[in-house]
C-alpha cells in the first residue's frame, strides 16, 4: 500500500523508501529495513502528501522529521527533472 494516497497496488508498481545509514529518506530496493511504498507512476505527489501528512514517522516506525520527509520530496523532483531532460 502506498502510504501517499493509500491506494493498493502490486509491488511492482511501487518503490520503496528506507531510512539510509546516513539517516536520510532513500528511494532502494536493497536497504535493509523497514520500508515504506511510494507509487512509481506518481511518487512526487505521494510522497508530498506521506510529508504533508506526517505518515513517515508510522510507515517506518521511526521518528521522520519534517525536513527530512522535505528533502525525500526534493529527491524525487530532482529525479523527475532529470528524467524529463533526458
Ligand atoms: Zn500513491
């Protein structure tokens, strides 16, 4: 399930976000962890309103700040920007 708008959806149709060992949010399959779902066809919106709605903090069992939910989001616009340029 993602936790931006909730929807279920098949694993592959999601990514997933885990807090790296430097302690940011990071978009990977691989990391250890508890991890979070993203929906891959929308994952700027839904990982704005996982932010927006403070969902991180329970997704991952963890405490996630404001700031680093932010620059999760920046991540991902980047990451869309470039995939747009390219
Ligand atoms: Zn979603």
């Amino acid at each position: 399930m993602c936790v931006g708008c909730r929807e279920v959806r098949r694993h592959d149709e999601l990514i997933r976000v885990v807090t790296g060992t430097d302690g940011e949010l990071a978009v990977s399959r691989d990391l250890p962890g508890r991890g979070a779902w993203l929906c891959s066809d929308s994952a700027l919106e839904c990982a704005t309103i996982a932010s927006r709605r403070n969902r991180w903090s329970v997704a991952l069992r963890q405490p996630v700040d404001r700031d680093q939910a932010e620059r999760l989001v920046d991540a991902l616009k980047r990451a869309d920007e470039e995939a747009l340029s390219r």
